[in-house]
C-alpha cells in the first residue's frame, strides 16, 4: 500500500488570520476590527539582538527573516545571506513580509524536481504565533510543510527546538510559482 503525504499550508493574511487561526487553534477568535480600530498590524523592529515587545517566551537564539521581491533579507539589508540557529536550543524564526506580493517560506534539503524532500517542520514541531496589534493568535506544536505570508504581514513566529541529529545545510526558499527561480531562497545553517 502507498502512503501518501497530506500536505498542509498555513496562510497568514493581515485581518482574517488572526481570527481563523484562533478558532483553529480551540481559543477564541478576538472581535473583528470596527471601523475606528486600526487593522494594520503592528511593525516588527528590525534592531539585530533587540528584544521585540511583542514575541514568544522563553527564547535562547533568534533570526529575522525579511521576505521581499525576489529574496529574503536580514535586518541588515544582504540578500539571501546565510542564516544560522543553534541545535538543540529555543529558538525563534521572526518573519516578515515585506514585499508587495505573497511569498511562501519553506524550510528544507535535498531539493529534487522542484520540491524538497526533507522539510524541517514536518519533522520538527513548532509552535506558530500571528500578532495582530496587541492581540496575538498560537498554534502549539504544529507540523507542517509551507507558510505563506501575504504582503504586509510582518509578525508571524515560529518558536522550535532542532534536535542535534538535524544539524546542516538547510534551505529557505519560496516556491510561489516563479520565485524561486528568481532567486529567492538562501541557506539556513543548523550548527
């Protein structure tokens, strides 16, 4: 019998994420803005080792992640630099979307007709947080294989502990269709 992979997306949109990933996650789904409320989500700040205000506990190494047309960037500014996280440790995968259009952001290895074949967070649960303003929505020890950020949504985490068997060359990359192809996907060391 052939086993087949369920594949499971996460999509994260600046008003209706925060609502559908509470309900999904059993909490409950905060009011919906009215028209005096702002709806634009809280801005990230981008200061490499500053603390966020608002970011999940308990973090022992952090890497920010810039999402923009057709690459990911650091705080600052290099284009599809080498990311590194330390096995065996708490750490947190700050995501912004920065660009003018969606991306998606996939963690993996061994990249064979234009999909991965080991994809980290299939193998390694995580915990997902969306911050919507002040409000924030988690799923807890999630797997999945992508996420996709639409364009302004710039406070999404993961929060894993990459076991030490795990430890190499990994890859970020965006396979909305063409981006990848333009470049946009860079090296996530696991030391």
């Amino acid at each position: 019998m052939r086993r087949q992979l369920m594949t499971t997306t996460l999509v994260f949109a600046a008003t209706g994420a925060i609502l559908a990933l509470a309900a999904a996650c059993g909490g409950a789904a905060p009011a919906a803005p009215t028209p005096t409320q702002s709806t634009a989500p809280a801005l990230a700040p981008h200061k490499p080792g500053a603390a966020h205000a608002l970011q999940p506990k308990n973090l022992e190494a952090i890497i920010e992640v810039d999402m923009y047309e057709m690459y990911f960037a650091n705080p600052q500014g290099e284009k599809n630099p080498p990311f590194r996280l330390p096995a065996g440790k708490t750490v947190g995968i700050h995501v912004h979307n920065e660009g003018a259009v969606g991306h998606e952001m996939i963690i993996g290895r061994k990249l064979t007709s234009g999909k991965y074949q080991e994809v980290l967070t299939e193998l390694v649960p995580s915990d997902l947080f969306f911050y919507y303003g002040a409000v924030k929505a988690e799923a807890g020890d999630a797997k999945f294989v992508e996420m996709e950020v639409e364009s302004g949504v710039r406070d999404v985490w993961m929060r894993m502990n990459i076991p030490a068997e795990l430890k190499g060359e990994w890859e970020i990359g965006c396979f909305v269709e063409g981006h990848f192809e333009q470049g946009m996907h860079a090296k996530l060391i696991i030391e």
